[in-house]
C-alpha cells in the first residue's frame, strides 16, 4: 500500500503509529543554495529542486490529514538577492501557479498565496487572482504560499488597516482575535509546528504573529534533502510535546 494513503505517519517499522497530528504545519524551506553550492550547481538548481520538494511534501501532508501547510517560498528581504536568483525563483513560482490552477480541483488543494501580491509581476498577480478565485469554491486542505512575504511587514500592514477602520467608526476595541483578522492568515488557526530545516535556528521573520505557541522543529537536512521520512520525524516529536499555552 502507497505511504500516500495512510492518515497517519509511518512509524520506523512501517506501521501507522498512534499519533497526535499538528492541524498546521508551516515551513521555511531553507537550504537551497548550501545544497547547489556542494554540487558546482547554480543556486537556481537548489531552488528547482527544493520546489519538487514542496510538492511532494505537499502531497503528503495532504494524505496523512494536515489541514494546512504553510511554506515561505519568498521573503520582503529576498528581493536583495542578485537578480538572476530573484527571477529563478519568480519562475519557478509562475510555474507552480500555473500548474496549480491546472489541478487544484482535481487534486481538491486550496492554495493561498499569502504576502505583498501588489509587488509582483503582472503575470503572476493575474495567476494568484486565478487561484483565489478556484480555490473560493473548494473546501479541505489548504496550502499557504508565503509570497514577498514578511512576519513585521504583516503586523504593520495589519495595524494601519485596524486603524483606518478605526477613524473610520468600523472598528472597536483592539484584542488579539480582532487583530488577527487584519493579517493575511485571518481565520486560519495558528501553526502548530514550524519546521526549519538547514541547521539554522531561527524564525527569520516568518509568522512572527502567528508562532506565538508554535512547536519548533530544528534539522540539519538541507529543504532539497528533505523527505516524507523526515517530516514523520517532525511530527513524531511534536506529537511528544506537551503543550501547556502558559498554564501549568
Ligand atoms: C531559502 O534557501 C529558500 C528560498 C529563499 C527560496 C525558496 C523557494 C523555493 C523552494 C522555490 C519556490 C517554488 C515553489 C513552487 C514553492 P536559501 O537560498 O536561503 O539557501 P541557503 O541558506 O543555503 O543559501
């Protein structure tokens, strides 16, 4: 039987193991350029390859019941890369938009794209408007495409527009649940683990709002080294935790 249909993460022996699944798993795909450079390759091939793992990945957290995947393909700091890097990536993503609104029916996945759309090429504003619009009419698992995307840029955008609504009498009182709902992720629960693989510990301004009590999940395998395997190990360890939200 294909890995892809179990609902739950395959134990080392190959069984299904009793587990407790995260609802959402977000992901900074990092590695990419480490994982060109051992091989004399352009970093342009570590991204190729890094975005064949997205959709694998994908795929899977799809079949073993995840609801959501977020990914931060790129940053508001990303543009600083030299321009060959930035329009690799910007193809790769076309790409994948394109295939996307090729399958999303079929495949039933609700893609997203989270970030500054107004910033991006015309092409692919038209392609995420496609997708928007497909994925308004679909249900079940979501994929959240972090796209010139940034944690703090969120949180400002955020409060300027509580804050319009506010002088413009359409707002009240500010409290967390009111300011998540001027964050691109509004009415999407919170990451239950955050997964970073590539040996660096940090957040890197992805999700500063919504990581609040987010599991963090560290590895040393580069994003185009990463696999279904790892993932279960990701998700094994957040199924261990015990997660107390500041209560004892
Ligand atoms: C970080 O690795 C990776 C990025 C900034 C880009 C991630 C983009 C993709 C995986 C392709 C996107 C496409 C789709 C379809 C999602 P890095 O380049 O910073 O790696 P390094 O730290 O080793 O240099």
């Amino acid at each position: 039987m294909s890995i892809f249909k179990l609902k739950k993460p395959m134990s080392r022996a190959g069984k299904a193991e009793s587990i407790k699944l995260p609802r959402h798993i977000a992901i900074i795909m990092d590695g990419n350029g480490r994982w060109a450079k051992k091989r004399g390759l352009p970093r342009t091939a570590g991204h190729s390859v890094g975005a064949e793992v997205f959709r694998k990945i994908a795929t899977y957290c799809k079949n073993i019941g995840i609801e959501y995947l977020t990914v931060f393909a790129f940053s508001t700091e990303n543009w600083k890369r030299p321009d060959e890097e930035v329009s690799g990536i910007m193809a790769l993503l076309e790409k994948y938009l394109h295939e996307a609104i090729e399958k999303m029916e079929k495949e039933s996945i609700r893609l997203a794209v989270m970030g500054n759309i107004e910033e991006l090429s015309p092409k692919i504003r038209q392609l995420v408007n496609k997708t928007s619009q497909i994925a308004e009419k679909l249900n079940g698992f979501q994929v959240n495409l972090c796209l010139n995307y940034g944690g703090r840029d969120e949180i400002i955008k955020a409060a300027q527009k509580y804050a319009q609504d506010y002088r413009d009498g359409r707002a009240n009182e500010l409290t967390e649940e009111t300011f998540a709902k001027y964050t691109f992720f509004a009415g999407i629960p919170d990451p239950d683990l955050i997964i970073r693989p590539s040996g660096e510990y940090r957040i890197s301004n992805f999700l500063i709002w919504q990581s609040a009590y987010a599991e963090l999940y560290f590895t040393d395998t580069l994003w185009p080294d990463f696999n279904e395997r790892e993932l279960d190990k990701a998700i094994s360890s957040y199924s261990k935790r015990d997660r107390r939200y500041g209560g004892a």
